[in-house]
DNA sequence: GATGAATGAGTATTCATTCAT
DNA sequence: AATGAATGAATACTCATTCAT
C-alpha cells in the first residue's frame, strides 16, 4: 500500500537531492536555518545568523534559496517529509485499522511534541507569505497516504462506508494535528496526556467506525 | 445562558472602552490596521500606513499601542468578539442542539468567507510573537459558550454522555474552523459547499450523538 | 533685462526655499552631499558618508531626498543657480555686446574652474539615470538669459541679424563651456589661458557677428 | 592624407587585435557588453549579465577585461572606431571643405541617432572614474583627422588663415557633436532636422571662412 | 584558456519608536 | 492628548572578483 506513496515521497526526496551538492551547502543552510528559525523565531533571524551556523559564505544562501521567504516551503516540505516517514515506519507494523489509528494518533503527538518549533515557523512563515496553499500542496502525500488507511478499513468493513474520504482524511488529520498542538503549546499537565489522547481516539472512533 | 459569559465578554469589553477616546481614535487606529494588514500583510505594513489611512498623527498610535506587536492580540480580540457574537446571535434562536450545530457550522463558514485575510493574520501574527497560547486565551469566551451547548445537549440526552466537554468543545470549534479555511484557502468550487458542511456536520454528529 | 528673468530664477529660490525647513537640514544635506560626492565621485560616496558631513541621521537624509539619485538634479540645480547668478552679475555690468561676450567667457572659465568637479559629477549623474533631458530643463533659464543677450546684440544691429537666437543660444554656451572644460579637465598650461579664451572669442565673434 | 593616421588608427587596432583571441570571445563580450549596458545603464548591468548575453562564463570575463571599468575605455574606443570610420568614408569622397563640411554635420547627426545610448554610458562611465582625460586621449585621431581637413581648407584659401587649428578642430567637433545630441536627446521634432542642421553649418561657416 | 561555484565586503533604504512642542 | 520631525539601528541582497579544477 505504502508502495505507491513512495513514489511521491521520492519525488520530494529526489527534489532535495537534485540540490544537493557536492558538500551537501543545500542541507548544511537548510538545518542551519531550522535551527536558528526555531530558536529566534523567523522575524530576528537574519541571513547572517544561518550562514554563520552553516559556515558558508553569505552569497552562498542565495546560490540555494532565491530569498529569505523561499525558506519557509522548503522547511515545510522537509518537516513533512520526516512526518510522514516517522509516521508511516511506525504505522506499517500495524493490521488493524483501530490500532493504526492508535499509533497515528501517538506519533502525530510525538512528533508535534519534538518539532514543535518548527511547526509553529511553518504556519506563520506560510500565512505570512499568503502562500497557504502551499502548505496543502505540501501535505498532499500526507493526505494521500491517510486515505488509503481509511479505504482499507472501510473495505474491512471496519470503518463507516459512506464516509468521503478525501475530506475525512483531511478533517481526521487536522483534528489529531490540532490536539496535539493545542496539548503541548498549551504546556497542559504531561500526566493528562494518555487520557487525552483516550478523548481524541475514542472522538474519532465514533466518527468513523461502521454502523 | 450568554449571561454568565457576558461578564468575559465584558471584561473583553471593558479593555476596549478603556481605550475608547473623546473622538474614538482607538477604533479608528484598530479598524485601519486591520484593513491595511490585511491586505498588505503584516510584514509590509508599516505604522506609517496605518496611521495614514486613520488620519492621526504617527506618534498618536503609541498612545493607544504599546507596539506593532500588540496590535495583534487587539485585532484577534475584535475577530473573536465579532464571531462569536454573530454565532451566538445566529445559534440563539434554535433550540435543538442538532439544528444549532448546523447554524453553528453555517455561521463559520459564512464568517471565515467574510473575514480570510484576518484569520490568517491572526494565525501568523500570533505564531511569529511565539503568543499561540495568547489565541488560546482569546478563544477561552468561545470554548466556554459551546462547551454550554454540548452540557445543554447532554442533559436533553441527544449529545453522548460520556464525552469530555471542554477538550470536546475545542476539537469541534478547530475542526470546523479548519474545514471552513481550508474550503475558502484552497478556493475549491462553491457548488459543493452545501455537500461539504453536511459532510462535516455528518462527521460531527456520528461523535456527538448520544449511543 | 534681467528683471523678468528674476522671476525664474525666483521660482528656482523658492523650490529650493521650500525645503528650507527650520535648522536649514536640506541645505545642509546638499551642501556635504556636493563636497563629499565631488571629493570621492558619486559611486563611492555612501548616504552614510554625506549625513556624517551633515551631522545629521541616517533617516533624515530620506526625509529631504526621495533617494541617492535624487541629490544629482538638486546638485545641478544648484550649480545652475551659482553659475547663472555669477555670470549674470559680471555681465549685467557691460552694456556692450562684446563685452559682455568677453564677460561671459572669462567667467564661464571661472566658474569651471572653482567647480570642475561638481560639473563632472552632473554630467555623470545625470547621464547614469538617463535623465539628460533633466540636464536642458535645469539649464532653460540659462539658455533664455544668453538668448536675451544675442537679441538685444541683433536689435544694435552688432549681432548677425539672421541667426536663430534659441540655437545659437545653446551652441554658443555649450562651445564656452566646453572649451572651459577641456582646457581645465586636460590641465593645459596655465599661461596659455588668455590666448585660449581670446581664440575662443575670436572663433564666436565671427559667428555672430553683423555682416 | 588618412595615411598617417593610420598608425594610429592601427595602434588601436592592434591593442584590439591583441585580444582576438580563437573563438572571438573578446570581441563576443565587448558587444554583449555595449548591447546590455547600453538598455540598463551601467550601473544596473552587471558581469552576470553581460557574460550571459555573451555566452562564456563569469571568469572567463576577467581573462579580457581587468574590471568592469575597464569596460568603458573599451567600449568607447569601439564607438570612435566607428564613428570616425563612417565619417571618413563619406568624407573622402568629397573635394570641396564645405561639401566635406556638409557630409561631416550630416554623418554625426546620423551617428549620434544610431548610437546615442553607447554615447550617453561613454559620457557617464568616464566621467564616473574621472577619467575624461581617457576621452580626450581616445578621441585624438578624430580631432587630429579633422585638423587636416582645416588645414588642408586653410591651404586651398577657402578657411580663415588664422585660426588655431587644433583647438578650433576640437571646438568645431563639439560643436557639431553636441548639437547633434541635443536634436537627438531633447527629442525635437525630425521635420526640423535639415533647417536645425543648416543653422549649425551656417553658425560653423561664418566662423570658419576665409575674410 | 575556460569554467562557474564560492566568496564576503558593501549599502541604500525602511520604519518602529521617541520626544520636544 | 496630539503631533510629526527626527532618529539610528538593523538587514536582505547584490555582484565584482577569485581560484581550484
């Protein structure tokens, strides 16, 4: 099933390698700018700042990046990329429809716990730009990927038939994404968190299971 | 049932008539910026232009502000007070919980169409300042009211007992604000506006239902 | 004579009156950007180096000039407005045609030589924005004067009756001019100076002379 | 008579010769260079640029050109090349000095059309470097070639015995050169040309006769 | 000779903020 | 309260030039 997606996730893996270079300067700026980014925030983070973490040259970045601004999708893709990779590595190991969602539903607050800086760089950067279309462009796979869980489940007759799916993965997708989000930007109590997670799965559960 | 709310409300309320000057330059400072950052974005919109568009004098903003910065809680605030007004105005007049979550749903896309350029100031003007949970606490009168109307649902027996209200009230709130952006940001076809709400509606309410 | 051209000259004034403000900044700004730029040439003269001259901020410098390459038409305008009310006050002391010829060149080489390098600057400044045409509107109330002078020269019946004032006009300044530069930019020997002019004059008197 | 001149000329000549290289490349970046500059402005043309339109690469400029400034002598001794090339060639076949006189007006006016941005970024590229000595020096063999041609009138009686030929050569060549620029620049209407152009020799003849 | 990736110095311009009036 | 002239810090981006291949 996941066969299919690769290729895709290739596609965005072959996009990173066509930049990379020689000393790999492409994925040196990249982390650099990640790191700086999420630390300082996009605004006080200055060219200057990357390329000093980077050890380039300052003309260097606009060898790789045409501005500033063009940081921002290549951060996204990349955030997703290791999303989506995580995700589907840990989902794989899974049969059942019920226990995917499970995993989903605690990598996704795994993930969100660990790139939560660059998460939050990547929604503003991108509605900064007005450029949130983007970002659905980016999550596309992500999408993809999703919908042919819920396809499976629905052909095990485990998950409701008449759901649509393209809107459904990407309602279930946001709704997880969004806990999670609020779950650690709020700094709630780390020993809620099984329960609330319990809340979030058992909320999509009655969604989505057959009746 | 607004009325125990209508003392935040106030509080909210109260925080602007503070400001509220002999020829309401507050208002007039706080309705240019937001007509001005939204449609130049926050970045490229200057103090210059703002106070141009409000016909006040450049150091008069910083009697009202104490920064760029704070403009955004201040318009996020309005955002909210301006939403959950006409949904409470709107949701008042049912009184069955299935039908007001159908008013609820209307209402959200109606004002997410109205007012795109200011959510998505909202989201990255909060997101750049790190303030994320100061949206949270912005949309703490929102939580409140629905979590109102899941209790109200839940005593009539049509709304699942066992479900917990508040993380409950905000899944809903984000997922159908989620659902109603991504409609209006990837500008897909008004036709199938009235099939995506019911799908939307449908997914809520197989969750909501009482079993 | 020179009265109705006051009026220009006048108009001249009052632009450059306009932007008199209270401690005189424009002036200030102008007169270190002229020194500065004549010194180390317009490309090596950074906004930085002429406020420092000026003693004034870095922002101020935007408050007078729309840009870099706004000071160039000021500068100009400038040197129009010295040599013109230089040449007008030697000359307005002859009351015959060939003298006042002869005033004109020798004061043209004059001022060439105290402003040699403010000239080139204009020259190359305006050329650099293509804005030469800029160059002939600055140098109008130049051209008019001298056309004053030939016509009067004619209605005495000393100048060439058939000549066309507004060409001659320009022909005979430019030559004069022209001939100051090249003998000042090409550091001819001094001692030559007198015979140069005197060939200089020679050459136009035959020009325009009655026959 | 174009004889002796052509020493010089070949002097020019060989510093060109000098650098035809195999593939032509100096000649190849020298017109991309002329073609680039002439449409930006030199300030807005960058090495980029002209490389590109020239076909080789960044540093392959370099190994023809010391700077960018060098440019600029380069590109205006192409332009005198030129110029001179053409006027000889419609001069010669001419015996009478007014006739050649006539044909000298008419080939710079045409010129001065042709190459009018190559002229103005001559005048702006040597003034910037306060280099107009440079054009001096360069416009030499013109200057001397024209000095024949009074000499040669002065010779046969039709030219005023006693004028300085060398610096009425100079005199008379700006002369006409300026005018010509004017016309072209000041973008006076074409139906004028021919009466503009008499005046011009007109004002030349009553200087350059014999008395 | 040719290349073109890498360099890093250099700067015009913007704009949030202040403060004397 | 209101003004708006003045400030000066801050920075993205350019591009001439070099040099290892």
């Amino acid at each position: 099933m996941e066969q299919q997606f690769n290729e895709k996730t290739d596609s965005n893996a072959t996009t990173t390698q066509a930049k990379q270079t020689a000393d790999g300067k492409y994925a040196k700026i990249l982390q650099s700018a990640i790191a700086v980014i999420s630390e300082k925030g996009l605004d006080k983070t200055s060219i200057s700042d990357i390329v000093k973490k980077a050890g380039v040259a300052q003309g260097t970045f606009y060898l790789y990046f045409e501005s500033k601004t063009a940081l921002i999708p290549a951060i996204a893709n990349n955030l997703l990329t290791i999303t989506l990779g995580a995700i589907k590595e840990k989902v794989q190991h899974e049969s059942d429809v019920w226990r995917k969602l499970e995993v989903f539903v605690d990598e996704t607050f795994h993930i969100t716990e660990a790139y939560r800086d660059v998460i939050v760089l990547c929604y503003s950067g991108l509605a900064i730009d007005n450029s949130l279309e983007k970002w659905e462009a980016i999550y596309q796979p992500y999408y993809d990927w999703f919908e042919h869980i819920l396809i499976k489940g629905i052909e095990s007759k485990q998950l409701y038939a008449h759901m649509h799916v393209e809107w459904t993965s990407r309602m279930v997708i946001n709704l997880v994404e969004n806990a999670a989000e609020r779950f650690y930007i709020g700094k709630e109590q780390q020993n809620t968190i099984e329960v609330y997670k319990s809340e979030v799965i058992a909320f999509l559960q009655r969604s989505l299971e057959a009746r």
